[in-house]
C-alpha cells in the first residue's frame, strides 16, 4: 500500500529534494559494494555506503559535498519557489 501512495505523489509531479554529499557518495559506490560483496539488500548496501563515507578521505568527502552544493544550486534554479514540506 505504501508504494502506491510513493508512486501516487511522484505522479501528481511532487518535486524532490536535491540530494545531499552522502546520496551522491552512496549512488556512486553502490556498484562498486554490489561488485565486491554481490547483490546485498539496500539496508545492507547503505549500511556498507555509511563504514565507507566514515572512513573516507577529507578530500573524497570534500568532492561530494561540492557536487551537493552544486546540484542544490542547479535544484534552485529549475525550482524557485521550492520548499521542502515532508
């Protein structure tokens, strides 16, 4: 019932939040888990995402939170009168 009303809202054109330096770190390494460990569950997958993101370099971590400014910025621009309502 609860994926309806998700698909339901996507449909009547919600806009999403722009996504944040750890979504971006967890799309990009998501393949790289699913190589190295096999397909997982996503509880799992995020799981292994959040021990990398924690042990990761400043300067991996510094890239990802420019790529979320970025996006937050280019999320602005496409929707001004944005606000986020859960």
């Amino acid at each position: 019932m609860q994926q309806k009303a998700r698909k339901k809202i996507r449909e009547e054109g919600k806009v999403k939040r722009s996504s944040n330096c750890f979504i971006l770190y967890r799309t990009h390494i998501h393949p790289v888990i699913v190589a190295r460990y096999g397909h997982q569950n996503n509880k799992e997958i995020s799981r292994l995402a959040g021990r990398y993101w924690k042990n990761a370099p400043e300067s991996v971590k510094s890239f990802y939170r420019q790529q979320a400014a970025e996006e937050k910025v280019r999320h602005a621009a496409l929707y001004p009168s944005y606000k986020y309502t859960p």
